[in-house]
C-alpha cells in the first residue's frame, strides 16, 4: 500500500490534469453513446477505454516496471486487430452482410453520386498538408471525411499516422452527426424549389443472378483501377456475397449481428490505446477534428453540387438532396434525406433514391481510400 502511494504521489499536477482530462472525454463519450444514442456500439467502449487507459499506472496498457515491458490487453488487442487491419477487414464482411445493393443495381447512375461525395477527402488532403501535416497524416486525416470508421481506421492505420486516436474518435463521431450537420449545409446551398423535386421510384427488377455476380465484378473492378482497395472493397464484397448467394443464410445473420457487434465492441477499447493523454492532448488533435468536419462538409456539398451540374442537361431532374446521400454512412444519411424530403413535401418519397446513392457510397469510400494508399504508399 505504502508503494501504491508512494507512485501516486510520483505522478505530477500536469500529469493529473491531462488524465482527469481524458476522463471528461471518456464520459463525455459515454453520455452521447447513452443518452443520445450516438454510435453506442462504438461509443461506449471507446469512452470507457479511454478511461481505462488514462488511470495512473493503468495495467491495461504496455507499461515498464523496473525496466521490463509488462503487456497491457489493450495494446495485446490492438496489435492482434488494428496493427495488421483485421478488425476493420472482418468488420466490412458484417456491414457488407448488412447492405441491399438493389437500389443502386436498379438505378445504376446512383454510381455517380458516390463518386462525388468523396470530394472533400481530396480537398481536405490539400487542406491538411497546407497545415503542415505529413502527407501520410494528411491522407489519414482526409479519409475522416467518408464518414466511415472501418476505411478510416484502416488508411490511418497502413499507413501508420500520428493520430490515429484522433482520427478515429473524429470518423466516428461525425457519423454519429450526419442528421446534425448534412441538413443544415443541404439547405445552405439548395433552393426550396430544388427541395420539391419530385422523383417517381420505378424499380427495375434485378435478378438475383445480377445480385450475386455484382459483389465479385465490383472487386474485379476496383482491384484493377485502385489495386490497394482490393483489401478493403473485397471484404465488404464478400460479406455481401454471403447475404446474396442465398445458402449462406445463417452465415449471413452471424455476420450482421454477433460477428458486426463483437468486432466493433473489441475494436472500441482496442483503439483507446491511442487515447493515452500524453499521445491525444495536442493542438494537433483539435485541428484534426476541423479538418474532419471540413472533409464531411465538403463531400455532402460535392455530392449536391454534383446532382446540379446534372440537372443543367437532364429531362428528368434529379432532387440535389439525393446527390448529399452520397456519403458512406449507411443507412444514416439516406435517412435523413428522406426526412428531409417529408418534410418539404410529404407526398415527395426520396427513401429509396437517397439509399442507392448510399450504398454507392460504401463503394466509393473505399476505392478513394485505395486510391489514397496507392498515390501515397506506391
């Protein structure tokens, strides 16, 4: 007892600030994970992790003690799972179990919009390196702007970022904050005329033939235009495979749930070894969360731009709203969409337009993520 309080009384006021401080944070997080339902799944372990780790002479990280490494299980976890990319690979298999490509397969021009939601990763890789970030932190930071924590964590990871608590904790929590912050930018830069446009949903019926053979050509595909993505775009593909082959149907309610829940769990307190304070409490740290809300703003204005530019040459116009769904947090931002279509007209039904343009962004968030790794890692 006598040596507990003799190194408590080692740890010194500036030390004891920067903890509390990330205590705060760990129950900040964990009140938006409760109260507010904000990516609780993720939320909450990250918070309580962060926590964890920050407690003095904290046993559940690497620490040295009379000059020998004792292993912590958060930093065993995360070089198990983050440091070789497998949580987030074996976590796209359950959320690629979880999408519905039929609406993108029977309105394939949906394709377009996810490709330019991604504009705001390549505008904020500018930004971020024009603030002095390394272009391997750049890259990193940019990606946060997909809205998608598995790409995100993969990319900073790979390509072995500074900040990857930061970046993570950033991806994540604007995902939480797409009903938050796409609303108010779409209305910024619509008008209440292009707000009504109507659009009739007359689906094409797709196969399942055409349902099965789509999961493989797409990783064909993108393994031939953005070969560093065919990690990241093959294992979504694959755990949409499961769901469409139609004999895999157990397999494919594991993947959603018990497979998609564990993994996210682990991967939660895995990366709050990133979240150490004397690592996390840096200007650098609140810079990157602009930078992330920059990277979102910009790919939810690309993606309606976009829709604009389309409706200057096309009969039948396209609601700009649907082009802001371009982003990949599926199925949030589609969602919101539709309330906001209901909300402007409550006849005008933009659900199903607004998720094929989602769910093209899971693609496409991807492959800019592998295109990211191949300019910048060769």
């Amino acid at each position: 007892m006598d040596a507990l309080f003799k190194d408590l009384l080692s740890v010194t006021p500036e030390q004891w600030v920067q903890m509390i401080t990330m205590w705060v944070i760990g129950g900040i997080l964990i009140y938006l994970a409760i109260k507010k339902d904000m990516e609780p799944a993720l939320l909450l372990p990250i918070g309580f992790g962060a926590i964890l780790v920050n407690l003095p002479f904290s046993g559940a990280v690497d620490q040295i003690v009379d000059g020998v490494v004792e292993s912590g299980p958060i930093d065993t976890l995360f070089n198990a799972g983050i440091a070789n990319e497998l949580f987030p690979l074996l976590l796209f298999i359950g959320i690629g179990a979880m999408i519905d490509f039929g609406p993108l397969l029977s309105n394939p021009k949906m394709l377009l919009f996810g490709a330019a939601a991604q504009f705001g990763i390549f505008f904020t890789l500018s930004l971020a390196s024009l603030f002095g970030f390394d272009i391997k932190d750049a890259a990193s930071i940019a990606i946060i702007g997909a809205a998608d924590g598995p790409t995100a964590i993969f990319i900073a990871n790979f390509l072995k970022s500074n900040y990857l608590g930061a970046i993570i904790v950033a991806a994540y929590s604007y995902m939480a904050l797409v009903p938050i912050v796409q609303p108010p930018v779409i209305r910024l830069i619509t008008t209440k005329k292009e707000r009504l446009i109507r659009m009739p949903y007359n689906p094409k019926s797709v196969s399942k033939t055409v349902k099965i053979l789509f999961p493989i050509i797409i990783t064909a595909v993108a393994g031939l235009v953005a070969p560093r993505s065919v990690a990241l775009v093959g294992f979504l593909m694959f755990g949409n495979l499961i769901r469409e082959c139609g004999v895999l149907d157990n397999l494919s309610q594991s993947a959603q749930k018990e497979l998609a829940n564990l993994i996210t769990l682990v991967l939660g307190l895995s990366i709050a070894t990133k979240m150490q304070a004397a690592q996390f409490l840096s200007p650098q740290t609140l810079l990157i969360m602009v930078l992330g809300l920059v990277a979102f703003i910009f790919d939810t204005v690309g993606g309606v731009l976009f829709a604009k530019f389309l409706n200057l040459f096309s009969k039948n116009k396209i609601n700009p709203m649907v082009g802001a769904a371009g982003i990949s947090a599926f199925p949030m931002s589609a969602r919101v969409i539709h309330k906001m279509g209901l909300k402007e007209d409550p006849h005008n039904f933009l659900l199903m337009h607004a998720a094929g343009a989602n769910v093209s962004g899971q693609i496409a968030s991807v492959i800019a993520g592998g295109m990211l790794l191949s300019l910048i890692a060769g």
